[in-house]
C-alpha cells in the first residue's frame, strides 16, 4: 500500500521481519497470559489510517468492506481492540463470542499452541464479560470501520433460542453485521441448533430481533453432506446474508504436537485442507446464491485468493497472527493485490468462484 497509507511500517513486512524476534518471548509465556499481553500491546498502538485499495474494496450484504481481509471472533472477545485490529490494516474485525450474560469459561488451561503444526486448540467455553460491558466500548466507537458482533448463547441458559434474540437485539445497533454462533465444540449441545428444525426455529427468532442489521450464519467444518443441505437449505430461506464457513474442528488430521490430545476446536494450518473442503461444498449447496465467509487455515495472501476462488466473498483469520504475528494482514493485502492483478481481476468480486471455470 506504498504510498496510500498515513501510518508507518505500512507495508506490513516492518511488523513480519520484527514478529521473529519477539514470538520466542511470547512463546515461552503461557497461552492465554501471552494472548492477554498482546491485547494489552495492541491497546497502545498509534493511531493510524490505512487507505483502502480500489481493487480489495468489497461489497458483502450491503456493506462496504476495505478490503477482504477480517479478524475472526475469539481474539477481541470483549470488543476492546477491534479499532487497533483495524488499524493493523484488517479490512473488517468481528468481536466476540459475547453471551448475554457474563460467564468465565472452562477451566484454565483451556488454550494450547501446537507450535510443529502451526495450530492452535481451544476450549475456552465463551469466556466473555457480557454484552452489557461491550456494548458500552461498542458504543463510543466512531463508524467507519467495519465491525461484527459475534454471538452465543450462555452454557447455563434454559433457552438457547431466546438468548441469541437476546443477543441479537441487543447487539444489531451497534454492529455492521451480527454473527450468530452455533459452531463452537465447546459449549456441549451447541452445535445441535445446526439441525435443519431447531436451525430453523432459531434463525427465525434473530431475523426479526436483527432489525435492519445483516446477519451472518457460522457453522462447524466437521458436517456431513445431509448437514450441508439442511443448512444451506434454511439459510437461503429465511434469508440470511451470508455463512462463515468454519470454526474450529473436533477432528484430528495427523498432528506432531504431543498437545495434539487435549479436548477442544482445532484451527490453524491443520485446518486448511477441511475447511476448504466445506467452503466447495457450501458453494455447489447454495449455487453462488448466497455470499461465503471462508476462515480455517488462512495465512497469506495465497490462501485468500484461493478461498476467493472457490466462492468466499470474504476471508476472516486467527491463528496465522499468533505465527506471523501483527503485520500480517497488511502483508496478505499486499499479496492479495498482486494476485488478483496477475490474474486479470480488476476487484476481488470478479474473483469469487472462478475455481476450476478456464
Ligand atoms: C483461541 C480461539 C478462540 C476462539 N473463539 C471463538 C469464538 O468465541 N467465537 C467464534 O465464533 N469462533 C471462535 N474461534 C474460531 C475462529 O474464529 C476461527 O473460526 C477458527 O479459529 C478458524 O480460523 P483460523 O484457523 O484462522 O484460526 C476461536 C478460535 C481460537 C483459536
């Protein structure tokens, strides 16, 4: 972004060439102390501005994206640095998973790096603060940037259905978009609101606590075909406005780590292969009918332009940053700019889909 960009180390490689050297501090600190420091770094990042590139602007359920590259929900549970997220030149941050009420989580530890696999296994069970002490940081935030609120249901609740209304009333205006979360391994019973009537019941309940805000569907990699339809099938109609196409896995592809045992959702490099295998299986579900978020293993500027081929719209990340650390996305712009260019695509729109077409 030479030359369209007010603030320095803009490229991104800055930040990649420097990562090296503080990942091994970051590495020998437990997990989540690490991830709470990072928080606490972000927080006192300049201010800064990065300007859009024409070629990566996207335009996704009627929101105007900078550029196609999101942070995933789980790294800003709390909405406290979604503004530095998209300072680091993410084109949209998703905050959360927030629960109407605040609860603490499984016990720690609960987040584990597989540094050989470059992955990540979580089972932090939607710790958050609630939606009351984010909405108050949601509120005094100036519109410009793109920002979603991801939502869930508390693991004691007596009605799942009424807290993601809850969530949604509550949250839709504050946010760009609402994501409603159903695919985390880590609340037991969660991923069953995936089954085509209770999916049905729920989405029905959200669409009319969202208002006017669109309303993006979140959904597990590990889904069989007969899933995959249902789920499609519901989303086309009551008329969701895009999925988010994977969360973490429960399964396992061969791992080195000796952490590859503990319970939880699985994500980073390990996931790739999966979560691309559900996005085309998404794709031939809905026919291009309804927009793609792809996340899952995405950790350059390859990746995306690989997801953007096989139908996501949009591409979202998490466990690439604690690799390759904060200048990443920014990089992926970069990389993502050339490729589409390269390849004759005057926006990333043109690109979507084109897997396989000569
Ligand atoms: C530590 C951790 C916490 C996460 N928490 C959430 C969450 O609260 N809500 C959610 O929808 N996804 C959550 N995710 C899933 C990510 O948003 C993403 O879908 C998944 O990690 C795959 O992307 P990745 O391979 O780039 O990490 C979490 C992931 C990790 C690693």
């Amino acid at each position: 972004m030479r030359g369209r960009c007010a603030i320095s180390c803009c490229s991104g490689s800055t930040e990649l060439a420097l990562y090296p050297l503080v990942r091994p501090l970051l590495f020998s600190i437990e997990e989540e102390t690490a991830h709470r420091l990072t928080i606490a770094a972000l927080k006192l990042l300049p201010k800064g501005r990065t300007e859009p590139h024409p070629r990566l602007r996207s335009r996704v359920a009627g929101i105007d994206f900078p550029n196609p590259i999101g942070l995933a929900a789980g790294f800003d549970k709390d909405a406290e640095v979604f503004g530095q997220a998209l300072r680091l030149g993410f084109g949209f941050a998703e905050v959360g998973t927030l629960t109407p009420r605040p609860q603490a989580g499984n016990p720690r530890p609960r987040l584990f790096r597989l540094a050989e696999d470059k992955a990540v296994i979580n089972r932090m069970g939607f710790n958050n603060r609630g939606q009351d002490a984010a909405r108050a940081r949601l509120a005094k935030r100036r519109r410009g940037g793109i920002v979603g609120i991801n939502i869930g249901a508390n693991k004691d609740s007596t009605d799942r259905v009424a807290d993601y209304a809850q969530g949604a009333r509550a949250m839709a205006p504050l946010a760009d978009y609402l994501t409603v979360n159903i695919s985390s391994p880590n609340t037991p019973g969660l991923r069953a609101l995936q089954g085509r009537a209770a999916l049905d019941e729920l989405l029905a309940a959200v669409m009319e606590a969202r208002g006017a805000t669109p309303v993006f569907l979140k959904v597990a990699p590990d889904l069989e075909r007969a899933d995959i339809d249902d789920i499609a099938a519901v989303a086309m109609d009551r008329k969701l406005d895009a999925l988010i196409v994977a969360n973490t896995t429960v399964s396992r592809p061969p791992l080195k780590s000796r952490l590859r045992e503990e319970a939880g959702g699985l994500s980073g490099a390990p996931l790739k292969a999966l979560a691309l295998e559900r996005l085309r299986d998404f794709r031939s579900a809905t026919g291009g009918a309804l927009p793609l978020i792809a996340a899952g293993g995405i950790a350059s500027g390859e990746d995306a332009f690989e997801r953007i081929r096989a139908g996501a719209s949009l591409v979202q990340l998490y466990s690439a940053l604690v690799y390759s650390g904060p200048g990443l996305a920014r990089a992926m712009a970069k990389d993502l700019r050339r490729l589409l260019r390269r390849h004759g695509f005057r926006n990333v729109a043109e690109a979507v889909g084109t897997e396989g077409l000569s």
